[in-house]
C-alpha cells in the first residue's frame, strides 16, 4: 500500500519539483517520547534559501496551552480534505502516533492529560531561539509574519499594539502582512507601519476611495538571498470590512483580486524574480483555490485560519505552507532555486515546545519589558476552573459557553451570541483564572457588551448568515471563523444546505419552547461591527461573573445538533 | 443598547432579505438581455467582469466590464427591484473597451454583464456579489 508520504512525493516527482518535509523526523521523535532543543531544531540543510514563517501569533508573547479543534468541517471540494480532518483521522491521516508530542501539538484528544505531560506551547524568546539557530544555519533567511500579530491581550490592548511591535522587531522579521491590526484604527495602523523596519505587504490593500493600491502597504518586495532574486507578495485578510468593524478604517478597500494577484506575479516574474512567495491571510481554503487560480506562485505561506500541517500541501507546482497559530509553531522551509524556478524543498513545521527549546535571553528580557509595567494587573487572580478551557471548534468551545453564561447572567438575557473567532489560548483543569487568561480570550478593540431585542425571525437571519460565510461550498464566499455561539439558545444545522436553509429547530433553552419568529427575545453579545455600541467591555462582564463563580465549571454543550451529512 | 436608527434600517433590510435570497437570473431578466441581443445567441466568456466576491458595502459595490473590441456592454443586477444598471456604448474611436462604476444591490444576487462584440456576436459573464448583514 502506498503511504501517504510516498503519495506525495510521487505526485512532486509527477511534477518535476523534489520535496521532502521534516515529517519524516518528526514521527521518530513521537516514536521515542522523549524531545530535546536539537531534535526539534534538526534540519537538513538544503537548497539555496530559506523561508521562515510565523503568523497568526495573536500577541502571545509568553508560553500558553492551545487546543487544537476536534471539529472543523470542509465543505464542497474541501470535504473530507486537509486541513479539516482532527482528532483521531487527522493523526491517523499523518501517522501520528497516540500520546506523542505531534498528537499534543497538532490535535485535540486528551488534551488535558498531554497538556500536563508536554507543557506550554509557543513564547516569543522559545522562538527567537529557533529563529536564531535557523539564522546561523543559513544567515539569510527569509523571516515572513503572516499577521494577527498586533492584537489579542491586555498588554497589547493598553499599548495599542506596542508591546508586539517592539518584541517582533527583535526577531527582524523581513515582511508581515495584516488582518487584526487593522482594528486598532487607520490612524495608529498607518503610524506604526510608517515606522516599522521591514515591508508592510497587501496586494489587496486598496484606497477605498479611488480603489487603487493604498499608499502605505506595497503589493511585494524584493530580496536578494542564496544568489537568487525573491518576490513576497502580501495578501492581506480579504473580508475586513464585512468580518471587523469597517468604520474603524474607512479608507481601505480589500477583497480577494485574484486577478490582481496574477498581474502582481507576472510583474514579479517579468523583473526577474526567480521565486514568488506569497505571504498570506487569506485562510487555507481561499488559498488553496488561489493557487489553482493564479499561476506563478511557488510557495504560498498560509495564515488566518489557524491550521498546523506537518506538511505542505500541493497544488499544481505551488506549496502550501500552514504555520498554526499563538506561537505554538515556526515553519522552515528550504528551497532550491536554480535556473530561475523552485527544483525542490525540504520542509519542518517546528513545534515550540516551551520546557525543550530554551528560552532566548535576550527576548526574554525585550518581553518582560513590556509586560512589567503591566504585571500586577496581568498576575491577579479572578477565580480557577474544573473544567478545560478552550475556544476552537466549529460551533462551541467552553470558554465561549463560560463567555456566554457570563453574559446571559450579567447582562439578564434570554439569549447570547458570541463571536466565532479562533484566537484565545487554553486553560487546563485546576488552574486559576488570572485576568490576563480573560484578556486572551476577549480582547479587541468594540468589546461593548450590548443588551437588545432581536426578533426570533432576525436571530435566524443571523445565523444563517454565520454559517454561509464558514459553509458556503465556495472557499472565496468564506471568511475563515467559526459560527457564531449561542447561549440560551439550541439549533440545528445542516451544513450541505444552501443559505437560508441550514438552520432549523431554533430552541428557546430556557423553557424548552421553539423559537417565534414574530416574537423579540432580549439578546446581549459582544463584538458587533455596528459604530456606536453600547454596554460594559466584555472582560468586565466575564470578570464579573468568574468572581461570582470562585471556581468555574462549564457542562458539555449539547444545544447545537449538527445534521448527519 | 439602543439600535441606531441606521442600525434598524440594516436590521430590517436583512431581515427581508430571508424570504428572497438569493437573487438569481429569472424570465425578466432574460428579457431585458434578448432586449439588448435581439434574440441572438449569447456565448459564455469574452466578457470579463470584475466584483467583490462578498461586498463590503452593498450600498456602493465598485465593478468592472471589459470586452475587447466591444461595441456595447450591459451590465444587470438580477436581483435589484430594477435590474437594468447601465449599458455602456463604446465607439469606433473608444481607446478602451472597459468601464468601471459602483453600483447598489438590494441584497445576494448574480450580476450580469452582456458584450456586444466587434463581430456583432454576444458574450456574457455573470458573477455572484454576496451581501452580508454587516456588508
């Protein structure tokens, strides 16, 4: 039987590119249960450049637990397909072996026990260790930030984005491109890119006004490294606007402009790049049609959606590249560039596994910096849990139902909507609940804790629009979140539906009563994209609540049914 | 909170929209474009338009039609209560046979760009623009 590995090595070979990923290597390390700095950082050495790619660190300067999803379904082409296999099938899918550091890392079972046997994942000073070693390996590797780098914590909430600025230009990264930061608003984005050391990348980022390339943010950038001539191009979160609040940065325009994204690679290629990489974040599923759209790309280096893959994923000539997110990975990737086209790659995706990989002193020290003004607010402590604590997966995660019950008891309503979003660290059974963990789970910049009356008819709306925007079958009708949780409130969906027809069974939880369309329930949420919303920030509230509760225990959430396909 | 009254404007525009959506090509539509083509056949491709996959404000959705050496290009929003949004007539001298414009979509609906090609043939291409309840 042919293995998955040789099946992707056949197909490379079926196109004239040769590739290797550290996969390979990483299945010995889970074979041996043991893990050091030198196994994790091993590398063959290969080709002439190298890429290195972070994204998606959502201000996660310190060590953290992050559980990976245990639902995440793919929808259309993309059913059944990487990245949307967990658990069990995805470690089966890349002989993964069970209670290994890969199934810790990259999957969701046991989490809780594994947490306590593999301990924190992700710190920007592991990182710059892993960065360095890299560096003295092959000096002029590439560092590419993918984004949702200046948002997602107290310290970065109270420095607008400072504290991240300050700690990643210690790693010198050479590009980024955005999503997240643009929520700190046009002016404080335009401010800091003005000073930022290295390229600020969107082919995407248009002026809404005159919808041309916006000032600040070039399509690409050239580098010179291994003797070859590099393009990155930068595409930036194509959904803005629709997913965060748009009138907090009205000048810009996004979208996909696949087709600009073609006339950018032509240009590239036509001023002699030798290799186009494209730096984005877009989600893996957009990217993956984009690839098989746009020709020219040889490396496409994944962000927005949070996957962890072991290995690229190809299509046509193009590598994808999927780097996870909150710190927990590094990917590298070496290339071989000759006669003006990628011949071939070795790729790692690199686990920071915070107890192995020791901790660089220098950063260490950039980070504390900035979190010591802030320590004692950071350190207090709120309450502890009985339960785990953690956010991703298609329709709930229990820190979105403890987010919800806040809610429901805080603000007295029937009912409660929580954004679908994928950042925000776990939190493992027995530990307190200091306000910096409610911080990481909550933070943006329209955290008002509204209080309204929806109609039972509008709250459909809504959730049908939720689930079109993460089920349509198209990947470019996808803004890449979850759907929206609910509290107070049961459904069922039938993800193959069209929109308009997926949701059905509406539940009133409280009385068991189906939803009156013509009736208006009392619905408090949080993070709505309207200008002018009104009600305590959300952190309060949960706050609030935890300190009520002591010790906090969420019951498995049973209220959404999801419809066998 | 208390909605803003152009909340509640949004609110109930896209709670209209559940019983509608989404728009898609029907017989009007189809008259207006054998209007235009005078019943002839209409290939697909040579017309290219260009618009948001997800508007990002469906108030204003900038679009653009190109066919190359065309005389005409009709552009139709099949789901707005009237569909016809332009035609853009290009003359012999006409530097470029593009057009660009924004446009107002009451809600999900395919837009519709129909070419009048030099060899008096017809092309269409169709797009569907999704508008969202933020959007």
């Amino acid at each position: 039987m042919i293995s998955r590995r040789d099946f992707l090595q056949a197909s490379m070979a079926a196109s004239a590119i040769v590739g290797a990923s550290g996969f390979g290597n990483w299945s010995r390390l889970a074979a041996q249960q043991a893990l050091s700095q030198d196994q994790l950082l091993e590398f063959d050495t290969f080709g002439n450049v190298t890429l290195m790619h972070l994204t998606d660190i959502h201000a996660q300067l310190v060590p953290i637990y992050f559980r990976e999803p245990s639902v995440n379904f793919g929808v259309g082409p993309n059913r059944g397909e990487v990245p949307h296999l967990t658990g069990a099938e995805f470690r089966r899918f890349y002989g993964i072996e069970d209670g290994s550091p890969s199934h810790y890392a990259l999957t969701s079972g046991d989490f809780t026990a594994l947490a306590r046997a593999y301990g924190r994942m992700g710190g920007l000073d592991r990182i710059a260790t892993v960065v360095n070693a890299i560096r003295a390996d092959r000096p002029d590797a590439l560092l590419l930030d993918g984004g949702d780098t200046w948002h997602g914590s107290y310290t970065c909430y109270h420095t607008a984005g400072q504290d991240m600025v300050n700690a990643m230009n210690g790693l010198r990264p050479d590009a980024m491109t955005f999503h997240w930061e643009f929520t700190l608003g046009q002016e404080r984005v335009r401010e800091i890119v003005e000073g930022l050391p290295f390229a600020a990348l969107g082919q995407n980022i248009f002026d809404a006004t005159w919808d041309e390339p916006a000032e600040h943010f070039k399509p690409y950038q050239f580098f010179e490294r291994g003797g070859t001539k590099i393009a990155v191009i930068g595409q930036a979160f194509p959904y803005m606007p629709i997913a965060n609040p748009g009138w907090m940065f009205p000048d810009y325009s996004f979208g996909i402009r696949d087709e600009n994204m073609q006339a950018m690679v032509d240009e590239v290629r036509a001023q002699g790049a030798e290799l186009v990489v494209c730096l984005s974040h877009n989600g893996f599923d957009v990217d993956k049609k984009m690839a098989g759209i746009v020709t020219g790309i040889d490396v496409i280096l994944s962000g927005h959606t949070h996957d962890a893959l072991p290995e690229p994923v190809l299509v046509g000539d193009t590598i994808i590249v999927a780097s996870g997110s909150n710190g927990k990975f590094v990917s590298r990737v070496d290339l071989d560039v000759s006669d003006g086209r990628m011949m071939g790659f070795r790729h790692k995706l690199i686990p920071i596994f915070s107890d192995v990989i020791a901790p660089d002193p220098e950063m260490t020290a950039l980070v504390q910096a900035q979190r010591a003004p802030f320590e004692a607010e950071l350190k207090e402590v709120i309450g502890q849990t009985d339960t785990l604590l953690y956010r991703r997966g298609n329709f709930n995660g229990s820190w979105d139902d403890l987010i919800c019950e806040a809610l429901l008891s805080e603000r007295d309503a029937e009912i409660a909507l929580s954004p679908g979003v994928r950042w925000g660290p776990s939190l493992i059974p027995g530990q307190d609940i200091t306000r910096e963990d409610i911080w990481n789970v909550t933070e943006l910049t329209y955290p008002e804790a509204y209080r309204t009356e929806m109609t039972g008819e509008y709250l459909k709306v809504v959730l049908e629009d939720v689930a079109d925007n993460i089920f349509n079958p198209d990947p470019y009708y996808q803004q890449g979140g979850d759907m929206v949780r609910t509290g107070g409130l049961g459904y069922r969906i039938d993800i193959s539906k069209p929109q308009g027809e997926r949701i059905s069974d509406m539940t009133l939880l409280k009385t068991g009563e189906r939803i009156d369309p013509a009736r208006a329930y009392v619905v408090t949420g949080w993070a709505s994209v309207n200008e002018g919303t009104e009600g305590p920030p959300i952190w309060d509230v949960v706050e609030s609540h935890i300190r009520k509760q002591g010790t906090v225990t969420v019951p498995d959430n049973t209220s959404v049914e999801v419809a066998d396909r | 909170m208390q909605f803003t009254r152009r909340e509640t404007l949004a609110l109930g525009a896209g709670a209209a929209l559940v019983t509608v959506l989404p728009f898609r090509a029907n017989a009007a539509i189809e008259d207006h474009v054998a209007e235009f083509t005078g019943g002839a056949e209409v290939a697909e491709g040579g017309v290219t338009l260009t618009a948001p996959e997800i508007a990002e404000n469906g108030n204003t959705v900038p679009i653009e039609v190109a066919a190359e050496g065309a005389s005409a290009i009709m552009v139709l929003a099949a789901g707005n209560p009237t569909p016809p949004v332009a035609t853009f007539n290009f003359g012999p001298m006409a530097g470029a046979h593009r057009a660009s414009t924004r446009i107002r979509l009451a809600g999900t609906q395919d837009i519709i760009a129909i070419a009048k090609l030099a060899d008096g043939s017809f092309a269409r291409a169709s797009q569907e623009v999704k508008v969202t309840i933020g959007g």
